[in-house]
C-alpha cells in the first residue's frame, strides 16, 4: 500500500466551478474543500464568495489565508460589529465606527487544578470592543451588552449540536 499524499491534488476548475455552484444553491450553505495547492490549504464556497484558510508555516501550512481559529475569531468579530452597528443605527446613536479586537487561547481550567487530568485546557477568546463616536456612558454599556446579543456570540455559548455524516462515494 502507498503512503497518503501530503495533501489533495489541484483542484481542477470544472470541479471548482461545480462546487461554487452548489454552494450558490441556497442561504446558509458552505462547502470547503482541499485546494492541492498546500497540504492544509482549503478554499471556502459561500453563496458567490471564495475564501481562503491554511495554516501558519510554523505547523505546516502555507500561510496562504487564516487558520480555522482566525476566521472563527473574525466570525464573531464581524457579527459584533454589525450588530452594534443595526443597533446604533436604529436608535440614532452617534456611532461612528466599531473595532473589535479579538484573541483566542487555550488556558489551563481552574477548576481542574487538582483534577487527576492536569492538562485540562478551556477556550478562552478574549474580545476587546472600541466604540469611536460622542457616546455617553449608558449608551456604552448597553451597546456592551448588545455585544453579547450578537448571533454568533450566541451561538457560541450554546449548546451546540453538530450531525456528521459520510456521503456515499
């Protein structure tokens, strides 16, 4: 038997075309698949977008877009943003601009020091929100807590069911 290769083989154009196509089928579907050109490099289908993702170098990528965790991290950073902003919008509050800066780590569980398990690691995405514009102090806090209103930060906190199948080859 021989070894698996590094990565997929270039993806060939008439099985792009057929792909973005799917994805153009209907809201809400993504399809992402190896692009051949790197061993993690994969290109993302969404409605009439084509995107990017790979891995560092340092890991064994090609650097060629974000990683997995970066476009999670922008995922929620946008939806923030664009939450905030419907919101100002519809109480015609002075907003002029929002950043949101956002950081993803593993840290260790507190609660888990004396756990017979010690390398028990929580997710930790740290989100830093910057509201430019002459917005009192109560417009800023409650734009705070629609911050964590936002769909994906929803999302996020839920219980999440994921089904996986294999599609028949």
């Amino acid at each position: 038997m021989s070894p698996a290769p590094a990565h997929a083989p270039l993806l060939a154009d008439r099985d792009r075309l057929q792909l973005q196509t799917e994805a153009e089928a209907g809201p809400g579907r993504v399809i992402v698949t190896d692009s051949g050109r790197g061993r993690f490099d994969q290109l993302m289908f969404s409605g009439r977008h084509v995107l990017e993702a790979d891995e560092p170098v340092e890991v064994g990528g090609s650097d060629a877009g974000p990683g997995p965790y970066d476009l999670l991290l922008m995922a929620l950073g946008a939806c923030t943003s664009m939450t905030l902003r419907m919101y100002a919008s519809r109480k015609h509050w002075p907003l002029e601009r929002v950043v949101v800066r956002l950081v993803h780590a593993k840290r260790h569980a507190e609660d888990c020091r004396d756990c017979h398990d010690k390398e028990v690691l929580v997710d930790h995405i740290d989100r830093d929100i910057e509201l430019i514009g002459a917005l009192d102090a109560e417009q800023r806090a409650r734009l705070l807590e629609i911050a964590n209103k936002c769909p994906v930060h929803r999302t996020l906190t839920s219980t999440i069911v994921i089904n996986t199948s294999l599609k028949a080859a």
